[in-house]
C-alpha cells in the first residue's frame, strides 16, 4: 500500500490571505496527482482561532489570520476536495507546522496492516515550512519506509526557499522527485517544460536563444 499526503492544499494558501502565483501553478499537479494515484490518501488542513493566532508564536512572527475553520480560505479548493473524496482518505487537522497526529495515523495504519505502506509520497505547502516539517517528522518515526516528494506539486514561500527546502529533504535521504533546476526570475514561474521551457505567464515577445524562456530566464545554481 502506498500513502499520499496533501499538506495544506487550502484556499488561504493559494488565493486567499497568504496565496502565492507559486500555489496557484501547482494547483492542476496537484490534483493529477490525486486523481491517478494508487493508494490511501490523507489531507491535512491548517486550523487557526481568530481568539488565539496572535497570542502563538505563529501568530507574533506571521501576523495573518488565516485558515479559520468553517471559512472558504479553510477549504481545500472543490477540485482538489472532490478527488480526494473518491479515494481511501483521511485528514487531519493542526495548529502547528508539523502533525504529530498524522503520524500517528500512518503509524497505527501500517500497523494495521502488517507493516505494509511501501512508501509515502507527499505534495503541497509550503514547501520550506509545512511540508518540510511533516516530511522530516515522519522521516524521523517511520525511518524505513522510503519517503518522496515531488517538487512539481509543491510551492514555497519563494523559489529560494522551495529549493533550500528540497535540498535538505534530500540530504534527510528523501527522495525529491520532479525537480526543475529552472526558473523565470521576472514571476518566479517553475512549471517548466524540460523540453522547451516557457514562462507560464506566456510572455511571448521574451524569447531569447531558441529556448523557449522568457528575457529573465536563468539557470539556477541548484542540482539535486
């Protein structure tokens, strides 16, 4: 059995109050993924009180309410909810960067099964904060069972950052699948083409060097 997990594929991080171009574009991946993906699928969903946000941690160092329960920003968009819905699933839901509840679920589930999740797969945002610290996390108590993430259908808080963040889940011996070692500097857009790199903006009158890229298109300084 194979176990994909969504982190925090929520309306407030793709358009609502910490949404980014970023979330926007890995949107559609996402949600390919779900649809063709053999396996139990788990979901997780920040969850904040407007009463208690600013008195966290979270809440002194980023001062944004965000993902209120029973908001349309604490929903996953319906695309994405409703391909969810057709597979096995689960969710979870947490205050904090990492779930120690989804762990404990996957825990209780391979258990239930005979130590049988052959891997885990996890997708979503961000990048360089939720999706790291559940990634390590249950790196930590499931050590043996191989992890993955595919950087296509994820998106952090910058280009940078997002490539850091895959960087030291590598070097944690989890295996980063998808990586696009280009980017366009002008938007930051990273669903790029390996066969003939576009700006997924579409400028078209920016094309240089029979690439396909856009005037700011540059090689990043980043191999996995």
């Amino acid at each position: 059995m194979k176990c994909l997990i969504v982190i925090d594929m929520q309306n407030d991080f793709i358009t609502g109050a910490l949404g980014t171009e970023r979330a926007k574009e890995i949107l559609p991946n996402v949600i390919d993924k779900v649809k063709n993906y053999d396996g139990r699928v788990y979901y997780t969903q920040d969850t904040h009180s407007p009463d208690t946000y600013f008195d966290t941690e979270e809440g002194k160092k980023l001062p944004i309410l965000h993902c209120i329960p029973n908001t349309d920003g604490w929903n996953l968009p319906k695309e994405l909810y409703d391909s969810i819905a057709k597979k096995d699933h689960d969710s979870v839901r947490k205050s904090t960067f990492a779930s120690e509840e989804l762990v404990n679920k996957l825990r209780d589930f391979d258990f239930e099964n005979s130590c049988r999740i052959e891997e885990i797969e996890i997708v979503g945002v961000c990048t360089n904060i939720c999706v790291i610290s559940n990634a390590l996390l249950i790196k930590s108590y499931m050590p043996e069972i191989p992890i993955k993430v595919d950087a296509s259908c994820c998106a952090g808080s910058s280009m940078d950052a997002h490539n850091r963040a895959l960087k030291v889940m590598e070097d944690c011996h989890i295996d980063v699948t998808n990586v696009f070692t280009h980017f366009c500097d002008q938007c930051e857009c990273y669903r790029i083409r390996l066969s003939g790199p576009y700006c997924s903006k579409g400028i078209k009158d920016n094309i240089k060097n029979g690439t396909g890229a856009c005037e700011n298109f540059e090689k990043v300084n980043f191999n996995l």
